[in-house]
C-alpha cells in the first residue's frame, strides 16, 4: 500500500469529490490507488482508499458498485472512469450526499 500525505490526499481526491475532474486528474487517481501496478483497481485497493479517510463498507457493497460496471471483480481505468462519473467514489467518501449508489 503506497502512504500518501494528506495534502497529496486532498489533491487527488479533492477533484473527485467536488466533481470538477479531468481525464488526466483521474488517471492520476488511478495510477496512485493502483498499488500493484497491474493497471486494475481492486477491490482491496478501493477499501485501503476508505480506509485512509477513515470510512469501511461492507465488502458486498463495494463488490457490488465494481461489478455494475464489470464482470472482472477489478476496474480498469475505463472503468474507474465510469465509477466516478456514475457517482460511486462520492458516495463511498461522502455517503450524506446520495442516498444511492450514484446518479444513474
């Protein structure tokens, strides 16, 4: 698990959550979560995200946001993509702000 700072926290997930991102903000994002370097997030890699801002899900409910999108149980960064624009990630940061899983 790679460590971030807080302020490299904030400047990779600062975007994310306030919804004003771009491709390369979310690679980014990507590439930094991607602690194995295998170009896939999973589901580990998302929980270790939660749990640095100090958050824990259910596993199913992750396992569930990830295969909405896939049937690999991982994300590429297509999609990571999706899984931020269908709202996913604010809802596992900030869950007061959606009652669902996203905007869908």
């Amino acid at each position: 698990v790679r460590r971030l700072t807080f302020e490299q926290f904030c400047e990779l997930l600062a975007p994310i959550i306030t919804g004003q991102y771009n491709d390369y903000q979310l690679r980014r994002t990507f590439e930094t979560l991607d602690s194995d370097n295998d170009n896939y997030l999973n589901q580990q890699e998302i929980e270790n995200l939660l749990i640095v801002v100090g958050r824990s899900e259910s596993n199913y409910k992750i396992s569930d946001m990830i295969g909405r999108l896939t049937t690999r149980k991982k994300l590429s960064f297509e999609d990571f993509k999706q899984f931020i624009n269908n709202g996913f990630a604010r809802e596992l940061l900030m869950p007061s702000c959606n009652n669902g899983y996203g905007n869908r």
